[in-house]
C-alpha cells in the first residue's frame, strides 16, 4: 500500500532517536532509498492506497512527492558528513524529526480528504520545528517560537477555509464525501459565495507555509537558524507541501467556473511575494537569510504562474521542480560555507574561489542556476512564465514580473559576488571541504540540468495531466 511512504519514515524516525548514532545515519539513509523506491512504485501505479477515503495518487501530488523524496536522499547523504563535523550532540534528535518531517510531508502528498490535508500540513510544522531549534541558541529558539506561532495562525485561518469550503455543500440532501477528488465532480453545485472565502482563507493560510508575502516573516529565521540540511528540506520540499494546500483549493474554483477569481488572487501574492523579496534581499548581511528570501520570490512566481494559466502553469511546474533541486544544492552549500568560516555573515566568507574550491563551483553555480541563467532550467521555466503571460494579454503584471527578477539578481549578485571572490576579513579555515559535503550539491546541480536537456515523457506526462486540471497547456 501506499501508505508505507508514510508509516515506515515515521517508525524509522522512533528507532532512529534511540539507537547510536552510527546507526541512527544508516537509518536515515536506507529509509531514504526505500522513500524513494516506494514513490517511484506509487508514481508508476505499482502500489495503490490502501484507505481512499483519504488518500489518492494525483498527477501533482505524485510529482511533488518524487521531488521530495529525491532531495531527500541527497540531504541524508550530506547531513550524514555535515552532523558529523559540526558536532552537534542532539543528532539524534534531527535524524529522528528529519524522518518524522518526511513521513508528515509525504501525507501532505497522497492526502485527499479536505481535512486530512490540513492535518497532515499542520503535522509538518510540528515534526519540523525541533529542526529549527537544533542548535539551542537564543536566535534559534527565537526563530522556533515564530515559526510555530505564524504557521500555526496559518493554519487555523486555513482550517476556516475548510470550513467554508464545506459550508458550500448545499446538494439538496445529495451526499459527498468531503475529498477534493468528490467535490470537483460537484463543483459547478457548489455556492460560490461560501468557496470564494474559503478559498482567500486557504491561500492566507497555507499561503503563510508556502512563504507568500506578507505572511512570510517566519521564513527567513528560521531557514537561517536551522542546521544547513534541515534548511534545504524546509526551502526545497516543504514549501511545495504548502503550495499543493493552494492548489487543490485554486483546482477546486476552476472546476466550480470561478478560475478567473483565484488566479487574480495568486497573480497578486505571487508578485507581491516577488517585490517584498527584491526589497529585502539588498540589505540582507547573512548568506542563508540570502537564500530565504531567494525562497520567498520563487514561491511568488510558482504562485504568479499557476495564477496566469495556460503556458504559463506550465512553466510554474517546472519551476518548482528545477527550484528544489537548486535551492537544496545552495543550502547544502551554505552548510560546507559555515564549517569553513564558522560564520553566517557575507563580511566575513569572501575569497571562497580560492580557499574552497569545490564549494566555490557549487555555489556559484548553483546561484547562476536559481537566478535563471542557462543551462539551468529555471531559465526555461521563467520563460514559459513570461511568454505564457504575455499570450495571455497580462503586459502589465508581466512587466511587474521582470523588473522584479532583474531586481533580486541585483541584490542577490552583490552578495554572492562578494563572497566568492572579495578580500575575507577571517581567511582561517575551521572545517575542510570534502567530497562527502559537495557531491550531493553536485548531484542535485546535474539533476537540474539533466532535466533541462531531456525531460522524460512519464514526468512530462505527469506535469500536462497535473496542469489540465486548471486549464494549463503547453499550447498556451
């Protein structure tokens, strides 16, 4: 059943706080390869649910949970190294939440039933917020405190959506189970009044997971105080699990004819999110709050995308593939950067060309990645992004877009150009690289790239089916 990607991250999570250490990693890394096995079975249709009342294999939940449990392997691999340098003595504790957040993830991804989502997102806040506080320093309890109490505002003002979205179910005494699967074949029934709230409190409510502005103030602490694997599974799969909160709410006004309604709302956060990031990203001194912010603009195009329609959806579900594996490469990064300099300030990382050299490539690359140059395939995806606005008649709100792009590689560029290659005030270096800590980041560079040359017809498949469900295409 599929169902194991659940329940065996979750046991494994129990065994893992309880064993040695040494045991606890192999742990981490065989229940990773086995995720990752049992998903490809699930996306191939080898295994099915075993309770349908709740779960289901949707095309888009099937693609988020192959992406999730692909960076997942390479994070294990990396933090299996990276834990192991940095000393931290409460390792036992990361591998045993690290897999508790995988098996809450992966339930945000097979969940149907409206409540069961909520559920299962709202288990992602707490099986994550340990990660966060990993380190026990008084930012970092700071940042717990703030993650939880704003993501769980969220996802109350997110249950108040469900609610409403029940509230709509006015049959005349027809009874439907209250999955999305269910309520899109009665959607044209359902009041539009009652779903057109639900849907504004689910966007601010899961909106404040996905880390769409204004609602995103947890994000960058936290993703800067969390240890540099626990980072890259919040930026590269988590918010994603907060975005398929968004969709299925955006899929289920589509079904009902209120498309138009929804996609204006994501069109406006998407570029709000994007403004906010361009803002912020020029008077940031930390490399990792660098890359939160970096997080927050992409969610606000995957966001800006999925609102257009047409080619553009397209093109927001390839972003949101291409932005897990590089944001995850960056954080990945930014982890062998901090044992290297023992700090997270820019000022105080430069000359990195020089002093470490295959962290350099790394993060060089994976910043032109994420910033949309080619080969990488956010460069593909953007442009299906604009192109697809611009078929759609948006000049405006794509000229918005652009200006806001070119913004954030302006602010970003500053810093990272900085870091590789200025003066450093501390060139004492603390921890040495190693294969151990870069070839993940290599890994999920060429993955990237790999997709962006030839991107096989079952993910392609995959993504159209996904997308047609909001009346995305290729075609425009």
């Amino acid at each position: 059943m599929l169902e194991l990607t659940t329940i065996i991250p979750f046991f494994a999570g129990i065994a893992a706080m309880f064993m040695p250490v040494r045991v606890g990693r192999g742990i981490l890394v065989l229940t990773a390869l086995l995720h990752l096995q049992l998903s490809v079975m699930g996306w191939l249709g080898k295994i099915t649910p075993a309770f349908p009342e709740y779960f289901t294999v949707t095309n888009e939940g099937m693609l988020i949970l192959l992406v999730t449990s692909f960076v997942f392997l390479f994070i294990s691999i990396y933090a299996v190294s990276y834990m192991s340098e940095a000393e931290i003595s409460s390792e036992p504790i990361y591998t045993g939440c690290t897999l508790f957040f995988l098996s809450t993830m992966t339930m945000v991804t097979m969940a149907d039933h409206i409540i069961m989502l909520w559920v299962a997102i709202e288990a992602t806040t707490l099986m994550s917020a340990p990660l966060i506080f990993l380190h026990r320093s008084k930012t970092a309890l700071e940042a717990t405190w703030k993650y939880v109490m704003i993501c769980s505002v969220g996802i109350a003002l997110a249950l108040l959506g469900c609610f409403f979205v029940v509230m709509s179910m006015d049959l005349g005494g027809i009874h439907v189970p209250i999955t999305f699967s269910s309520l899109g074949t009665v959607a044209d029934k359902l009041d539009p009044v009652w779903l057109k709230a639900g849907f504004i409190f689910l966007v601010i409510g899961y909106g404040t997971k996905m880390g769409l502005a204004p609602m995103h103030t947890w994000l960058p602490d936290a993703h800067s105080e969390a240890p540099s694997p626990a980072s890259a599974l919040l930026s590269g799969a988590l918010l994603n699990c907060a975005f398929l909160g968004v969709y299925r709410g955006h899929q289920l006004l589509y079904q009902a004819g209120l498309g138009d309604f929804s996609s204006n709302i994501l069109v406006g956060f998407g570029l709000f999110s994007m403004l906010i990031a361009a803002i912020f990203i020029f008077y940031q001194t930390g490399y990792k709050r660098m890359l939160a912010y970096s997080s927050i603009e992409n969610m606000g195009i995957i966001a800006f995308g999925i609102g257009i329609g047409g080619l553009a959806t397209y093109g927001a579900m390839l972003h949101l593939i291409h932005h897990s594996l590089i944001k995850s490469s960056l954080f990945l990064s930014s982890g062998n950067i901090l044992l290297g300099y023992g700090s997270k300030l820019v000022d105080k990382t430069g000359n990195m060309a020089k002093l470490f050299p295959k962290t350099f490539t790394a993060f060089f690359a994976g910043f032109a990645g994420i910033s949309g140059f080619p080969p990488f395939g956010i460069f593909i995806s953007e442009l299906l992004i604009i192109i697809g606005a611009f078929q759609q008649g948006r000049g405006v709100v794509v000229s918005i877009f652009i200006f806001a792009l070119i913004l954030i590689f302006a602010g970003a560029s500053r810093l990272v150009t900085k870091m590789c290659f200025a003066s450093c005030e501390n060139p004492e270096i603390l921890v040495k690289e190693n294969w151990a800590r870069t070839l993940p980041s290599f890994a999920l560079l060429a993955a990237s790239l790999a997709l962006c040359i030839w991107l096989p017809d079952s993910i392609y498949d995959t993504i159209i089916s996904a997308i047609a469900t909001i009346g995305g295409s290729v075609n425009g």
